[in-house]
C-alpha cells in the first residue's frame, strides 16, 4: 500500500491498554473439568484477539512512520490471527453443540 491510503485490519473492542510484563504465565491444567477448558479456550480466543488489536494498532502507526511494507506484512499477519480466533471460536461452539 502506498500513497495516503491504509488498510485497517479490524475494529477491536476493547479501550483499555494490555500488558504482559516479562513474559507470558501459562497454566497446564489437564484434568477433565468440560466448563474449565471451555472457560480457558474462551479466554485464550479472546486474548488472542487482543493481541490481534494491539498489531493493527502497531500496524497503523508503522503506515503513518512511512514504513507502509511493514505495516502491510503486520496487517497480514493480524489476519491470520484473526482466522485463528476464528477457528477458536468454532471449537468452542463445536463443545456448546456437544461434539
């Protein structure tokens, strides 16, 4: 992309800054509790999202620094976060639907 047009990759819902310090905690929690790994699933899908709107927003910034093919790959990488969180999104209505 060049010249004063830009692609947004999205519109992100949230209005408050994420931040994740050092580094990422994750917990393994293997037991079989449906609604726990439902609930983890759902968050994840969600933070990834975040993340997917923290790129788009870097994204942006980079267009207006004049690094428009930076921006671009950013962009297209938010994409494939997003199909991603789409996929997500499917699991969770796949275990809602009981498969």
């Amino acid at each position: 992309m060049s010249g004063d047009h830009h692609e947004h990759c999205h519109e992100h819902g949230h209005d408050h800054p994420h931040e994740h310090g050092g580094g990422h905690d994750h917990v393994h929690n293997h037991s079989g509790d449906l609604n726990k790994l439902t609930a983890l699933l759902k968050y994840m899908a969600d933070h990834n999202r975040e993340h997917a709107g923290e790129l788009c927003d870097l994204a942006h910034n980079l267009y207006h620094a004049g690094q428009h093919k930076s921006a671009d790959v950013i962009n297209d990488a938010v994409k494939e976060f997003e199909k991603g969180a789409e996929k997500l999104v499917e699991a969770l209505d796949l275990i809602k639907d009981g498969n």
